[in-house]
C-alpha cells in the first residue's frame, strides 16, 4: 500500500537505488512526495529486511521479496509479490 501511495503522488515508484527508504524519507527524484508513507523501515516477519528492485525483472513496475524463514534467498519459503 506505501509503495502504491507513493506511485499515486509521485507517477513512478522508487528507483531501485532509492530503495524503500523513499517511503520514510524524501529523495532527490520525487515529484510529488506526501510521506512519510511508513513509520519505520519494513522489516519481514522473521526480522529481515525486504529486497526492493525497480524497475522489476519478474514484474514491470517493481520486485519485493523475502528471504522467509531460513534466511535463504532462492529458498522454497521466499515470499515475493510475483508469485512461485
């Protein structure tokens, strides 16, 4: 949902570089920014934090993934936002 609200306000997501940290506090890019979008740096269930890409590989706009439980990438827990 932040990530959406800040698309909404700004026309793009943020780039990869600017990373979810665009969410708490405003880069050099935005257009438009009406954040914070978080309180706090989005850390996963398990303590971690999220891999953020943008453009995506696996979708067009952007990637978020969690490493899951075992704390490896690639692992059959991940959690991402472009499915198994």
């Amino acid at each position: 949902t932040a990530l959406k609200l800040y698309e909404v306000d700004n026309g793009v997501f943020p780039t990869t570089e600017e990373g979810l940290g665009a969410l708490l506090t405003v880069p050099s890019s935005a257009k438009n920014w009406k954040g914070p979008y978080l309180e706090k740096t989005p850390l996963d269930p398990w303590g971690n934090p999220y891999h953020y890409k943008s453009p995506g590989t696996q979708r067009s706009d952007y990637d978020l993934s969690s490493i899951g439980r075992d704390g490896t990438e690639g692992s059959s827990d991940d959690v991402t936002n472009w499915g198994q």
